[in-house]
C-alpha cells in the first residue's frame, strides 16, 4: 500500500491512470506443500484444518489494509467455499479464481458450472470470479460456462500453456502457435472483463492482451 501512495503522488494521479487496488493473494494449500499439488487438490487434510490454515494468513492480510482478498489458483469448490466463508465472515471483499484441468473442471475434478452456481448467491462480498494458471486454450470454454451459471464480473489470466513437473519443481514444454493476443479476444469475446497473465507469462504476454483489449473496445463501441 505504501509503494501505491508514494507512486500515485510521485506520477499516478497526474497521468490519467485509474487508482490502483491492492490485491492480497491467497493461495490454496497445496502451494504451502510445495509438492504440485496445487493443481491436483490432492492433499491429506480436514475441512477444520484447512480452515485454521487459511483464517489466520487472511486475517492479516485484510487487517493490513488489502482493498481485496485474491483467493486465486483454487483446485477445488470445498477449499474456495471455506476461504469464502472466511471472507464474509470478517466481511471482507474478495475474488474467487479456480485452476483447472481443461475447459468443463477444475483440477480437483468440480465442475466449473457448479462453482459458478456455488458463488452465484449468498456471498455478498464475492466481487469476481475467474480462472487462473490454466493452460490458455481452455479459458473461453471455461469463460463461458461461468457465464451461464453467474452473473459475476469474470477474470482470467492463464500460464503461458506449459506444464509444471512437481519432481524437478521446472516447467516443461512449450506454448503453442496460438498468439496471447488471438487468445485475449476470445477470451473478451467470450464475456471476461479482467485479463491477464499467471506463471510463465511475460511482458510481450501483457503488451499481446493490450493490443486485444484495444481491438476489442474499437469493435464493440
């Protein structure tokens, strides 16, 4: 928050950019393990201990003065539900992005559309949802099957297509012929209004979803 302030006076405010939010980034469980499971959800733990896990990070995190709690990379529909129901109970607003395997699941198997109906109501301080660190080609499936569930602001920003081998803690293989700015259309196209990039995308990633965004708007005036 102090580095906003000292760059919102410095040149933010005078150069017709918008405020910034900060964003607290809450992890799933299987980041803390360090052992890939993140993007399997297979993790050995009980609903009170993932609970005791998460509330006290949270807490923190909002008390230090976050705009909005980032549960993101979320592999499965019981753990977003438990942060969730941390979030409204310190009445804190927060976005809730799953990872997923291809374009119908999340990477613990849950149907997409069914996360969507899960956070379509009674959760007041829910402000988006979203899908993130999920191989490109998926996103407009999955930004479609949101929409038909939701009527949720959503967010996607995807890795760059490779896959993260767990054993040698690497990513493997390479992005396909598919520019990010062809996918960043499909995506806006498809109905997200937040875009960007997750592991292993880099600038020319963030300038292609620029060049998008601004195609996009001059088609949709």
């Amino acid at each position: 928050m102090e580095a906003r302030e000292q760059w919102w006076e410095a040149e933010g405010k005078n150069s017709g950019r918008v405020y910034p939010l900060c964003l607290a980034g809450i992890g799933p469980y299987g980041a803390y393990l360090a052992d890939g499971s993140e993007y399997t959800g297979a993790y050995d733990i009980t609903p009170d201990e993932l609970r005791a896990f998460h509330q006290r990070r949270m807490e923190l995190l909002w008390q230090a003065g976050a705009d909005l709690l980032l549960i993101e990379t979320q592999p499965s529909l019981a753990e977003a539900l438990i942060e969730a129901q941390i979030s409204e109970e310190m009445e804190a607003d927060y976005w809730i992005s799953f990872s997923c395997r291809d374009g119908l699941y999340t990477n613990a198997g849950d149907s997409i559309v069914d996360c969507a109906r899960a956070f379509a109501s009674g959760h007041p301080h829910c402000r988006m949802i979203g899908v993130n660190c999920t191989p490109p080609e998926h996103l407009a499936s999955l930004v479609r099957a949101l929409r038909s569930a939701c009527d949720l602001p959503i967010a996607v920003y995807p890795n760059s297509g490779q896959t993260y081998d767990a054993d040698t803690k690497t990513w493997q293989g390479v992005q396909d012929q598919t520019s990010f700015y062809e996918y960043a259309l499909r995506w806006m196209e498809a109905g997200a209004r937040m875009v960007g990039g997750c592991c292993r995308t880099h600038v020319p990633h963030i300038q292609q979803i620029v060049q998008a965004r601004q195609t996009f708007l001059r088609e949709n005036q």
